[in-house]
C-alpha cells in the first residue's frame, strides 16, 4: 500500500490518502526468534514439556510472563491467556489447550510419503533424510 502511495504522489495521481499499520511490530512480536516471541516461547515449552499434556498451558504462560513480552506495546497477558493487538483489532488466545493443540511434530512417515509423492513440488518441500541420525528438535510444519 506504501508503494502504491508514494508512486500515485510521483505520477500525480489525484487519491485520498490512506493510514495503515506497519504490521512488523505484531509479526516479530510473534515470530522473533530473539527476543523469543509467542511462537519461539510456545515451541520451547511444547518442547520441554513432551507427551505431558498436564500443566503445559500454565507452563506456556508462565515463560510469556517471565519473557520480554509483557512490556511489548502490542502484547498483554492475563491469567487465562493472551491479547495480540494486530492491525485488525485486538485478539485474545486462550492458553486452555493451546500446547495440546499445537504439536505440530512431522512424523517420519508422513515426511516419507510426501517425498514419495509424484507431485515434484511437493516432494521437494521435503528433502530431508530421514534415516539419518537426527539430534535437537523433531521436524515441524514451521521448521
């Protein structure tokens, strides 16, 4: 839109002008791998916490707190979850279920029958071994 703008001003196209939000500051709010941001924290408890279902959201919630999140301009928390001041409006995550719900782990055999697919696009999303000896994290759909 900012590009639109600045190239109706050089052609001097008669427009209304219009705001908007840099949108960056949610994103890396949210994704920012440092400072850790919602997903990095969420991916760290999913993580440490394994099979254990129990526990895991107070977990998640706990490590928002304890993170540079809370002082964010665009971040509260509150004892149920979360609020993300995105550039639509104000949105609320709740932490019940939130790790259960987001395992997102690849598991080898779905990751070998996408390599094995006769569709060249989708088996080149997927060019890791899987037989090697693999050592950290799993594979998940966001690594």
């Amino acid at each position: 839109l900012k590009a639109e703008q600045e190239e109706y001003v050089a052609e001097g196209i008669k427009w209304s002008p219009i705001e908007y939000f840099n949108n960056k500051i949610v994103c890396d709010l949210i994704e920012s791998k440092k400072p850790p941001g919602v997903m990095s924290v969420m991916d760290d408890v999913c993580a440490t916490m394994h099979a254990q279902t129990d526990g895991a959201d107070m977990k998640l919630l706990e490590k928002l707190n304890a993170s540079s999140l809370p002082g964010a301009q665009h971040f509260t928390i509150f004892s149920a979850g979360f609020t993300v001041q995105h550039y639509a409006g104000k949105v609320t995550y709740e932490a019940d279920s939130f790790c259960e719900r987001n395992r997102d782990v690849l598991f080898t055999d779905l990751i070998e029958l996408m390599q094995g697919s006769t569709v060249k696009f989708i088996s080149n999303l997927f060019p890791e071994d899987t037989k090697a000896e693999k050592r950290g994290r799993p594979t998940t759909f966001g690594s």
